[in-house]
C-alpha cells in the first residue's frame, strides 16, 4: 500500500509527505553513454538503466525478437553485459572475463579472474565498467570461503592485460557486488563481503566486516578515500558489523548515491536496547539499511536516512546457527543501487518499497509499498527509469499473498510494475506469467519496451505504457539481471544456480529483430 511507514519514528512526518505529495519534474542526467554503447551496469551515471537513444526495438515490434547469437561460457552469467565499440564484455561465475563481437557473438579474449588475483576460486559477478581503454572490475568468490580480500583491477579492453589491481579491503570475507562507476577519471565502488553466509558455520567468530565505499583514480588504481558505513569494531566480534554496499552508485547535482545492507551483529548494549522496543538504540553512524550522499570529491556523507528499523541479520537465522543475531531483523537491506531522476533519487529495498527522496537533504518525497519483502525481495537488484516511470520486480520468495494493484487479483509470487516517477502511484502490475517464479532480476528500459527476467528461465519484453507482454524467451535457466540494449541489440546473460532454487545455463544471448546488422 502507497504511503504506509514501515517503521514508528517516521510515521508523522511519512504521513505529512504524503498528505502533501512534492509534484517533481524528472530529468536524467547528462550520460556518457552513446547509442552505440552501454559502459557501465546502470547505462549512465544515473543509474537509470535506461537506453534513451534506442529506436530499432519499440513496443510495434518487439514481438518479432529472435536470438541472433548464443555465446557459451564457463559459467552463470548474472551480470548485465557492458557494451562498447563494437565489443560486450561480461564475466561469469566460472571465472573468467569475456570480450566477444557485438554483431556475431564470436570471441575476442577471455581471462581468468584468478590470474590476475591469485585466488583460485576468484570470480567476478558484476558489470565491467568500461574507461577509455580500460575495463574496471571486482572480484568475488565462487563459494562463500575466506580468502584473499576484495580487489578492483583494470585490463585492457583490447586484450585482456592486467592494467593494475588494487586490494580495497583485505577482510577474508570482502568481495564486491556493485560495479563500478567511472566519472571524471575516479572509479566509485562499494564493498560488500560474504560474512553473512560464513555465520552458517558455528565455530566461525560472527562477525567483523564493515561495510564501505572507495572511490579510485581510474588510471592507476590508487585509493582516493574510504568511507565505511558503520563503527570501528577493531577487527573483533561483539562490536558492529555489515552495512555492505551491494549495488551501483548513481552520481548527480554534484553528491554520489548509494544505499547499505544490514547489520550482522550489533553491541550487546544496543541488542538489548533493541529487545526492549526502545527507539534510537544505535550508533548515529551505524548506516544499516540507509540511503546515503556523499561528496565525490571526499566522500563526506552528506545526508543519511535510515529506512528501516532494527535490522541485524546473518544466513545462520534460516538454519538455526548460533550465529543468528537476537533480535533477528527481517534482512531489509538494499542490493540495488539507487536511480537518480533529477529532482528525485529512488532506492528500491528489500522490504518491497520503492522510496523517492530529495537529493539534496534525504528526505521522504513519496513511497509506495510495490510488493512484498523478503530476504530475496521485495526489490532485490535493481529497478529502472525513462524519467517519467519506474520499473520495479518483486521476488517474493516468501510466497506471501499480495493483490497486485488497482484491482488486479491476488497472488503468491513474483511480479513487475510502473510507477509514477512524479508520484509513486501505479500505473499498472502483472504477475510473472509463470506461478511460483521469483522475479529478484532488474529491469532494463528502452524506447516503450521494458525487459524483465525471472528465476523461470524467462525473459519478457513488455509495453512500457501499460504493462502488455509483447514477447518471451526461455533461456534454458534462471535470469538476475537486466539486459543491454544497444543499435537494436538486446545483450542478456543467463543461469544463476548460486542461490536456490536458481538453475544454472552459461548463456549470454543477444536479441534483436531479424534484419538488423550492429
């Protein structure tokens, strides 16, 4: 439901906002993409995920989409393929990073990660982000061990040579998760880790990583500044940990935009404060599920908004571990970046809630309750803009029943909507026409056709204007991430067996309407 506050504290001032809806005019960014390009996971510096520049595939004919090449890898791909010159380059989570032809799928290079980090279970999960001649990735694991720490490095986008590689944090549970975002020579990323799944192991010390964002000069891959999310621990379990940073930033008037994870554990002190239903129990700077600004040039938080209440959580709560925090929060964190509009900046989270907020103080414009949350979402990875909608897809692994909205009927699974980028108000819902299927994948926009994935398999081409599946496509296992769009191509990556019930598939597709030459 539009308008309901998820927690007590901002009640009133949730219900003046609403009761005097702010009418906001929603203007992109200015993008460093081009229409024959798409460099960086969100399309643009804001985060939009939209390709304003496509004119080949509209809603007349997306139906007609056919898969043009097929490309198999060594692994899932679940990260948005990036696009430039000519060339996609994607990694997958077998772990290797791929250039192949645009036009024809056919191979250019392909590295492993662990040649350029060392760990022999390195991989990458996230968008490369193309500089100039370079590409800009992180690394991860395949499984949830300890290991080296977090890395971003630089290659050659021509060759694949490393360039330079640099250890953002060396906690044995760090990898990143949000790809990086390249403006004005300064590489901006978020660090997130894999604690969280460690806590599974009882005799694992829970928990120590703090969560933070580095901004890098992209020519050398020197640390400019880190700024953390949440108190120094000292390395020691019992303090604050988590407040990872999962997604993309987006960069606009000057301030960068991000939003942070839960807590894994909190102080004894503050567990109990928070067991006893008080308010305020944490540290001021313990920036757990938050929409954050901060200034590029320092990384000065400018503003924090705290968007839930408590919220300590680790996997160990959904087997019974030790290693559960108590209280247990409901793991409504934040995995998708935000989507800066201008006069508005968007955070969808985990809860289901899509919030639109005022970039220049944080505060509540509108907030509508699109679906319900879960610890796969609610919004998991990602929503999407034009500038006058957004596009959000609900998970809902929980199975929770939901009406979808304005009249639409009941169901138990995932779905996609469009929002009123001024408002917040539903334009319109559709269920994934596969029940059961859990829709956590983000979505992609371009000339009237929205693209949507699912842990069906499915990918869908639907009407932007009101909600009409114009196309569909079984890539053979599941689908988290929103495709590419670039000259009439559609780049999307298939398999996600990481969590499940996801399927693998090591695909990566490109669509497009028979005839078009890229």
């Amino acid at each position: 439901m539009k308008g309901r506050s998820p927690f007590p504290h901002d009640a009133g001032v949730f219900a003046a906002v609403i009761a005097n809806l702010v009418l906001i005019t929603a203007v992109l960014s200015p993008s460093l993409a081009t229409a024959q390009s798409w460099p960086i996971a969100g399309h643009d510096l804001s985060d939009t995920r939209s390709q304003p520049n496509e004119t080949i595939i509209s809603p007349a004919n997306a139906s007609q989409l056919t898969a043009q090449w097929v490309f198999t890898t060594h692994g899932d791909v679940s990260a948005t393929p990036t696009v430039s010159n000519g060339a996609v380059y994607f990694p997958d989570w077998g772990g290797y990073l791929y250039a192949v032809h645009a036009g024809n799928g056919k191979l250019i290079w392909s590295h492993r990660i662990s040649d350029y980090n060392g760990q022999a279970s390195a991989m990458s999960r996230i968008s490369p982000a193309v500089y100039q001649g370079e590409l800009i990735i992180g690394d991860n694991v395949s499984q949830a061990i300890e290991h080296n720490g977090a890395h971003i490095m630089a290659v050659d986008r021509n060759t694949g040579k490393l360039l330079w590689i640099t250890q953002v944090d060396p906690h044995p549970a760090a990898i990143i998760t949000g790809s990086p975002v390249v403006s004005g020579g300064t590489v901006y990323v978020g660090v997130s880790s894999n604690e969280e799944a460690l806590a599974t192991n009882n005799a694992y010390p829970c928990c120590t990583h703090r969560g933070s964002m580095v901004a890098l000069s992209a020519s050398t891959g020197r640390i400019l500044w880190q700024t953390y999310t949440i108190p120094d621990n000292g390395g020691q379990p019992g303090g604050y940990s988590g407040n990872a940073i999962w997604g993309p930033v987006a960069l606009g008037n000057g301030t960068l935009f991000t939003a942070t994870g839960n807590n894994y554990t909190v102080p004894a002190s503050v567990a109990k404060c928070e067991a006893k239903g008080g308010t305020n129990c944490e540290s001021p700077d313990d920036h757990f599920d938050s929409a954050l600004a901060l200034d590029p040039a320092t990384g000065a938080i400018k503003w924090a908004h705290k968007l839930w209440g408590p919220d300590a959580w680790t996997v160990a709560c959904t087997t019974g571990g030790s290693n559960c925090p108590s209280p247990t929060g409901p793991d409504y964190d934040f995995g998708s970046g935000p989507n800066f509009m201008g006069n508005l900046v968007g955070f969808g989270q985990k809860s289901g809630i899509y919030w639109a907020l005022n970039p220049s103080n944080g505060n509540i414009v509108w907030a509508t309750s699109v679906g319900p949350g879960g610890t796969l979402g609610g919004i998991e990875w990602g929503s999407a803009t034009d500038g006058s909608r957004v596009y959000a897809a609900i998970g809902n692994n929980g199975m929770t029943p939901y009406a979808l909205a304005n009249g639409g009927p009941t169901i138990t699974w995932g779905s996609w909507a469009a929002l009123d980028a001024q408002t917040g108000s539903f334009l319109w819902q559709i269920a994934d026409p596969t029940p059961g299927a859990i829709d956590v994948g983000s979505v992609s926009v371009a000339n009237g056709v929205v693209y949507t994935d699912s842990y069906s398999g499915y990918v869908y081409a639907i009407d932007a204007a009101t909600g009409s599946i114009l196309w569909s496509f079984n890539t053979g296992g599941s689908v988290i991430d929103g495709p590419s769009i670039v000259k009439g191509f559609v780049f999307w990556g298939s398999g996600f067996s990481h969590i499940a019930p996801g399927t693998g598939n090591k695909k990566v597709y490109a669509f497009t309407i028979p005839g078009t030459v890229f």
